[in-house]
C-alpha cells in the first residue's frame, strides 16, 4: 500500500509539474511571437530610415551644383534670373 500511495503522488507531481511547464511553454511562445512582430517592425523603421538617410545624403553631395542651387531659388525662393520675365497666370 505504501508503493501505491508513492505512485500516486508521484504521479500528481507529475501532473503539476507538466501543467506548469505547458503554462510556460505557452507563454514563451506568446512571447516569442511578440516580438518577432516587434523585430520586422523595427526592421521596417530601420529600411525607411536608411532610405531617408540616402536622400538626404544625396541632397548633401549635391548643395554646391550650380543647377541644383537655381532650381531651389526658383522653386523655394520664387527668384529669377537678371533678364527673366516672369508671367502669372491670374486665370485660376
């Protein structure tokens, strides 16, 4: 009888310690997928701002070209060439 009574708590400890870790596993996994969605966000903020970066690096190495300095004051600053005539169309 002492056998059986030992079989049977074991086994209930057995019980409880594979419920535990079912509970865990579970939420490991829940975890996991968490932030794997956090991770390919972030990896997708981090591609945007590379992009961004490219651009404005672009910009950068072309702030001292003559035609890139005209198109900014024209398109900016509204200015025109000596010699230019500029018309408006009040139609609209």
């Amino acid at each position: 009888m002492k056998f059986k009574r030992a079989g049977m708590v074991t086994k209930l400890l057995l019980l409880i310690l594979l419920a535990v870790s079912m509970t865990t596993f579970l939420n490991l996994r829940s975890q996991a997928k968490t932030l794997a969605q956090q991770q390919a966000a972030l990896e997708e903020a981090n591609q945007r701002q590379r992009q961004e970066n490219e651009a404005l690096s672009a910009a950068i190495a072309e702030k001292d070209d003559p035609e890139r300095i005209a198109e900014v004051a024209r398109k900016r600053l509204g200015l025109v060439a000596p010699g230019e005539i500029v018309f408006y169309d009040s139609g609209n």
